[in-house]
C-alpha cells in the first residue's frame, strides 16, 4: 500500500474505562489515542492486566464506550445505537483465545452458521470450503470440534472470522492455548490470508515470539500507552 493510500480505519481518541461503581471503581484504561490505517497489521502487547483485552472489545463494539472517541470506517461508536453497533460488528472479524466453535456443528457447518448473516456473499458453502482449504484444513471440514487439534480448531476460528470477508480482525491472545510452533504457524496463516484480503489488523497478545509480523506494535502498560517497542526503536535506528 502506497503511503497516499493509507487511511485511518480505526481512530479512538482520549478513550478511558473504569469497573466497579463508587469506592470499588477501577479505571483500567487511561487516555488512550491513536489510528489504525487500512490495512495495517497492528499487535498491542503486555503484561495480563494491562487492559488489553477491554481496549479490544471497545474497539470491536463489544462493550459500550463511557468516555472517548471510537471511530470505525467514520462511523462513531460512542452514544451509538444498538442498529449501529450491530452494523458496525458485520465488518469485524472476531477471533478469540478459546476457539468458540459449536461443539455439535462440523468444521463446514461452523462457517455456514456466520455466512447466514452475509446474503451478500454468493455460493457460501463454497466460500467455507475454499478458505479451508486455504488454511490447510481440505480433510477436515467434516469433522467436529473435538475430532481437531488445539491449533486446527483455532485455524478453524480464523476461517469462520475471514470467511465474510471483513474489513476489520480483531484478534483476542489466539495463540495462548497452543504451543509456540503451531501458535507461530497459526499467526502466519493469518497474516496471510488477512493480507491477501485487504483486512486490517489489530492483535493482542503477550506472545513476544509473534511481534514480528506487525507493521506496528504497540505496548499497554497499566492501561496505558507507553511509547514504543524495542522495535519500532530498533526500525527507526534508536537502539
């Protein structure tokens, strides 16, 4: 992507979060602003606590802003109605650390269960096998959750989130249940595939050993941006 091409996909300014009412509250994110250009593979990455996984689901319209700005595609989440935000979730592709595959449904099946929210998409049955297939799972697309491996059911959750073709992957700590060769593997299929579709990026984890395939890596530190990484130090000649 030329650099007149890039554009803001995601922008959230001064976003703050708390838990907890009256003497138990909490913030756990502080400040936080930034943009996202289409695109871009972009990974946040710190310690558990950190408040990674709340930015994530702020961004992905899964939980409601209480003081900021989140703009997705133009569109403002804050004080948005429920018809927006759902509109908003159709052009993210979600990928969490547990899998979240339905036990009584098949590889296939899985897939087929998020197209029927695309009518758009034509020939959604094959639409499912061809993105299996793409991520090496042609002999497994009959088979249930629990006939597959750690990695394989995870390559299924990348499948069913790239299946429609979203704008946007937000990615939950996707490799914390595998070991570091297949969560390695299962990283670069993503990558690839998401590259090969146009799809930006934004990944959290506290993996150190995937911050390589990132555009850009960002670090939360108590809810809290703290400058660059070791790096993007290193890229612009710093260290």
């Amino acid at each position: 992507m030329n650099a007149s091409d890039k554009h803001p996909i995601i922008e959230f300014n001064n976003v703050n979060y708390s838990f907890g009412e009256g003497h138990l509250r909490r913030q756990v994110l502080f400040s936080l602003t930034g943009a996202i250009n289409a695109g871009e593979v972009v990974i946040v990455t710190g310690p558990s606590g950190s408040g990674k996984t709340t930015f994530l689901t702020l961004i992905g319209a899964l939980r409601r802003l209480q003081e900021g700005s989140v703009r997705l595609m133009g569109c403002e989440l804050y004080g948005a109605p429920q018809k927006v935000l759902r509109e908003a979730r159709q052009n993210i592709g979600f990928i969490f650390q547990l899998h979240n595959l339905i036990d009584a449904l098949t590889a296939h099946q899985n897939l087929m269960m998020g197209l029927r929210l695309h009518p758009e998409i034509q020939s959604p049955s094959a639409a499912a096998d061809n993105i299996l297939k793409q991520i090496g799972l042609s002999d497994h697309v009959d088979k249930f959750p629990r006939q597959l491996s750690g990695g394989q059911r995870q390559r299924v959750a990348i499948a069913r989130a790239l299946v429609m073709r979203p704008k946007i992957i937000l990615a939950d700590e996707p490799t914390a249940s595998l070991d570091g060769k297949t969560g390695r593997v299962v990283v670069e299929q993503l990558h690839d595939l998401a590259t090969k579709q146009g799809s930006t990026i934004l990944l959290v984890t506290y993996d150190p050993r995937i911050l390589d395939i990132a555009d850009r890596v960002l670090a939360l530190e108590d809810g809290r941006f703290v400058g660059m990484t070791v790096r993007e130090a290193s890229r612009a000649g710093l260290v």
